[in-house]
C-alpha cells in the first residue's frame, strides 16, 4: 500500500473486518491512470493475476517487477493462512490457492517474457 502511494499517489485506505471502505477517488483515479497506461500484453497479464491475488496493487507491483509471483501470491494469502492455521485446513479452499499460485506464477512468466 506504501508503495502505490509512492509509486502512484495512489493513497489507499485500509481497514480491518470483512466491511469495505470507500476509496477517494483520487487515489482511485491515479491507479485508473496507471492501468489505462499499460501496453495490451501487460493488461492481457494483468486480467489473470489481479484476480487470483484479489488486489489490484499486488498486480502492479508484479508488473513493475517490484514482487515476484511467490512474494504477491504469498501476500495476498496472509489472511487466509492465518485462518487456516487458527481453524484448520480446508482441502477445497488449498485447491483453489493452488491454481491460483499456479495463475500467478504463469502471469509473472508473462510479462518476463513480454517486457
């Protein structure tokens, strides 16, 4: 989140419980600008791993090369191994983790090849 907002003036808010907060359209608008700025085959990148991380700014910092595949994939799961640990694994929910590990690590491999 630091880095969005560094990189991009992107200052997002955050929160904690399941309830989204409202982002200020600012902060909506510079990462807006970012997206719209990226060539075809980065957004084509872009549309598998955005999903399977859940977060746009995860994405971004994979396309900027700030993260690799495990870093994000392993960022974007914190919450989710953290319940895991706390009540226990869940063999369909470890399923989905792993093709979308696998979307990402294709995604990353993507853009290497394409930048």
């Amino acid at each position: 989140m630091d880095w969005a907002e560094r990189e991009y003036g992107a200052r997002l808010r955050v929160t904690t419980g399941v309830m989204p907060v409202v982002q200020d359209s600012s902060a909506l608008a510079a990462l807006v600008q970012v997206v719209v700025a990226q060539a075809p085959p980065v957004l084509a990148a872009l549309g598998v791993a955005v999903p399977a991380l859940g977060s746009l700014v995860l994405g971004l910092a994979m396309a900027a090369f700030r993260l690799d595949a495990a870093s994000a994939f392993g960022l974007a799961g914190l919450d989710e191994s953290f319940q895991a640990e706390l009540w226990g694994r869940d063999p369909a929910a470890e399923e989905r983790r792993r093709r979308g590990a696998a979307e990402v690590t294709v995604a990353a491999q993507f853009l290497r090849l394409v930048r």
